[in-house]
C-alpha cells in the first residue's frame, strides 16, 4: 500500500489504515469564526520561511487531529509577493520525507517551479527566489512531490498566494483582507472515529477521486465569516483532491465573478452559481447590503466514471456569512469594467499538440495489477521529458478525456480557453487560466514565456490528485 510505507503517515495515526466512519462520529457542527490565515508578505525584499511540518489542529469538537503544513499546523500563510520584485524564501521540512513548494499558476522559470524534481528533503532547506511578472491574482502553492501530491495536500501542505501589481490601474474592487476581501480555501476531508484523517485511495475513490465528507474552509468546518453590510470580495480556491464545486447562496442571490485563475475578467460577470475544479480558483463579489445571513452552498458533485461511484444527494453547505452592523462596508455599488485587468496577447499559433487522458491503466492498478494512468498512453516517468516547446510561441492544446471530467494544469503560465467541445469560448466571460475543466475535448491556446530546462522541466497534468499521483502527468522543456 504506497500511502503507508514512509514517515509522513507513520507520524500520523495508525488508525488512519482503519475503515473512515464516515460523517458523524464526532460532533462537527461548524459554525466557529472563520479562520483569516496569516498573511507573509514577502514585497520590499523582505525574506520569507515556510518549513513543511507535523501538527496538531483543533477541526472537530474535543479531539484533536493530526495534520501537516507550512509554519504552522495546517496549511499555510496566505504569502503576498509584488510584481516586478523577486520573492525571496528559506524552504524547510522537518517530515520525514521529501516534500516540495509548488508555486501553482506563478509564470516563473521551470527551476523555480517547485515540482517534483525540486524537492526539499527532510532536515534540509532550500532557497527560493521567485521572479514576480505576471498580472495580479489569486495562486496557491502546495507540496508536488512523484506520487505523493495527494496524501501531502489532503493532510495539509497547500496555502493560498496573491499576487499585486502596483503599476496596474486600481480595479476598485474590495482589498481590506480579511475584512471586505476574504481568502477562502475550501477543501473536503474524510475524519476517522478516533479524529484522525483519512486518506485511503483505493478502489472507486482512487478512480473517481477521493473526496471527503465534512467541509473545511481555511481549515475549519463549515465556518462563519463575519462581514460589512457590503460588497465583499471572496478569493475562492478549490484546494480538494477530487470534489468539483457547485457554488451558490442558499437564498438564490446573484453575485459578480470578477477574477479567475490568470487574473481579473475585463467586465464583473452577473451570476447566481460558479463550478470551480480541481485547483482553479474564482474571485466573486456579493453583495451583503441587506443584512440578512446566508449560507454559501454546493451542489453534488457528479464528476465519477460512467456506472461507477456514488456521487449523488443534494446540496451541501459550505460555509455561513453573518452580516455585522459594526463593521463599516467600504464599497455599496456592484463592480462593472474592472481596471487593471490583463489584455491577453497571444498572436498567431505555430503548432499543435494534442494530449489524450485515459484511465484504463488505473483500472487495472484498481484490480490490483500495475497499471498507470496515462496521457498519450505514457504514465508519468521522471526520467522521460514527453514534450519540447519554443520560448515564445504560441501552439494550440487539444486535451481529450473520456469516461469522467479531468481537471487539466499546465506549468509555468496561463493559457486561454478557446473551445469545448467544439464550441468557441468567450475570452472576456472565462479569463485567462492555468486549469481547464475538460468534459469531452477543449482547446487551449497557450505561450510559454520562461524557460525550463529538463533538470527541472515544467508539468501538465490532471489536478484530480489520487489520478495525477497514478500517472495522468507529463513533463516538457521550453528552450
Ligand atoms: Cu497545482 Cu502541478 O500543480
Ligand atoms: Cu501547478
Ligand atoms: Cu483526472
């Protein structure tokens, strides 16, 4: 069982191997404060430090639960690094075991990337410096390591990162943190009787994705925010392994999506639910003028294979907003153009490359046989560079994927979603992206603006992580 053969899980404990009770075991009400994560601020040159360590975290009612994460006993500071500056960090692992620093959605070198030929091994550091050059958004970062993402993730190795751009026009959105601009990273998590995670892909959960049965929202369950009679910005990440999100308020109110993965829209979108996968994340603005309470649902989430898993039920709560009368809301009218939102350049295409996803390997490593999941038929293999790309030119992406959706990522940059399934898709409405949601066929038009060199090439795979640790990854060079 390669989830239970080294000292990460070994630390945590061994009931973890025990069957999930599933649901109620402990009292797990929600409904404490919601958790507003440190911030690292690293501009002006200032040097950062996050040491992937083991934990103990207080998420359910008297029990206490291991975890891990970065500086802290899960999860991660929310770290705000400045364009045109290069951030600068100490990384340490007191695991035992080799953990990295990926920096999900950043467009810098395949060396500074921190995937998993960047490792920081146990009792080591290592130091990062991040060219900062891209539009201001909303990253993450999280450990990547071969086989290993989704135990690493699940128990805690994964915070979320913002990126400011102080040349860009004032967008004039909400931006007090923590109090009109609230980062929320949600993620789904299975707790055993004793307290401990959970984390056993096997089976349909290793197929399907291994999805949880309570909801954490930066790291609490079902939280409650406590916000002005305002707009609030909501910087909404979906850090699970495998569970697709359906957004949307329980009283049916719309809301504004004004960014998306690579940076603001152009133009506040009017909406009343938002789908977010794997890793993508979404900034939303809603208006909570009326003083009334509201829960922020999902519905179920349906992504398994055809006849497999058993996805279904009705929605779920995510999380409540309380409205507080004492706090001054600083903005009272919906957002429309947005200033200081990226103009997608990405002149004309020169190649095309299509990547095929298939999970049959999986199957036959479900029946307990050795089989990999594949892109093109290839399981990932640290050793194979699967593709080369130009420093500078633009191509076109296929990505096919039958039997269920797949979350696809792509390194080192942001790309533009021009099709799905054959349909043409707006630009101004989907932003620009670094994960696509593929259900069928998607094009993607995509440049490469940073070299990775095959000592440390970039990445593209699926964001389900338990398919991604299976093999559904490759790797490739821009020179
Ligand atoms: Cu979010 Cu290859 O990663
Ligand atoms: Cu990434
Ligand atoms: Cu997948």
């Amino acid at each position: 069982m390669r989830f239970t053969r080294r000292g990460f899980i070994k630390a945590t404990s061994a009931s973890v191997f025990l069957p999930a009770i599933i649901g109620r075991a402990w009292a797990a009400e929600g409904g404490a404060p919601l958790p507003i994560p440190d911030v690292m601020d690293l501009a002006g040159g200032t040097m950062g430090e996050l040491t992937a360590q083991l934990g103990k975290s207080q998420m359910l009612q008297g029990v206490s639960t291991e975890t891990a994460g970065y500086s802290q006993a899960f999860s991660g500071p929310v770290i705000r690094v400045k364009r045109g500056e290069t951030a600068r960090l100490k990384l340490g692992n007191t695991i035992a075991e080799p953990v990295s620093v990926h920096w999900h959605g950043m467009h810098i070198e395949g060396a500074q990337d921190g995937g998993p030929h960047t490792p920081v091994l146990p009792n080591e550091t290592l130091d990062a410096a991040l060219d900062i050059d891209q539009p201001a958004t909303t990253l993450w970062y999280h450990s990547h390591i071969m086989e290993r993402t989704g135990a690493h993730v699940w128990y805690g190795l994964a915070g979320m990162l913002l990126v400011d751009d102080p040349d860009a026009a004032d967008s004039g959105l909400p931006s007090t943190y923590g109090e009109d601009d609230l980062p929320l990273v949600v993620q789904d998590r299975i707790f055993g009787s004793d307290g401990a995670m959970v984390y056993t892909p096997r089976g349909p959960s290793l197929m399907h994705g291994y999805r949880g049965s309570e909801i954490l929202v930066n790291g609490a369950i079902r939280p409650e925010a406590s916000v002005p009679a305002g707009m609030v910005r909501l910087r909404l990440l979906n850090g699970s392994n495998a569970r697709i999100y359906h957004f949307h308020f329980e009283d049916g109110r719309s809301f504004h999506q004004v960014g998306t993965d690579g940076g603001l829209l152009p133009e506040a979108a009017a909406m009343t639910g938002l789908t977010l996968g794997l890793a993508e994340r979404a900034e939303i603005v809603v208006d909570f003028s009326d003083g009334a309470a509201v829960r922020l649902l999902s519905g179920a989430d349906t992504n398994a294979m055809m006849g497999g898993g058993s996805n279904a039920g009705g929605a779920f709560e995510i999380m409540q907003f309380a409205v507080n009368p004492g706090l001054a809301p600083k903005l009272t009218t919906p957002p429309a153009m947005l200033a200081g939102a990226p103009v997608p350049d990405f002149g004309e295409p020169v190649r095309r490359r299509s990547f095929r996803l298939d999970m049959m390997g999986g199957m036959m490593r479900m029946r307990g046989g050795g089989g990999g999941m594949t892109i093109n038929g290839a399981s990932m293999d640290m050793a194979v560079i699967n593709e080369q790309a130009t420093l500078g030119e633009t191509e076109i992406w296929q990505i096919s994927a039958s039997e269920m959706q797949h979350p696809f990522h792509v390194h080192g940059t942001s790309f533009q979603v021009i099709s799905q399934n054959g349909v043409p898709v707006d630009a101004a409405k989907v932003g620009l992206k670094d994960v696509v949601l593929v259900n069928g066929t998607a094009e993607i038009l995509i440049r490469f603006n940073r070299k990775a060199d095959a000592a440390a090439p970039y990445m593209y795979h699926c964001h389900i992580l338990e398919h991604e640790d299976a093999g559904m990854m490759g790797q490739f060079t821009v020179a």
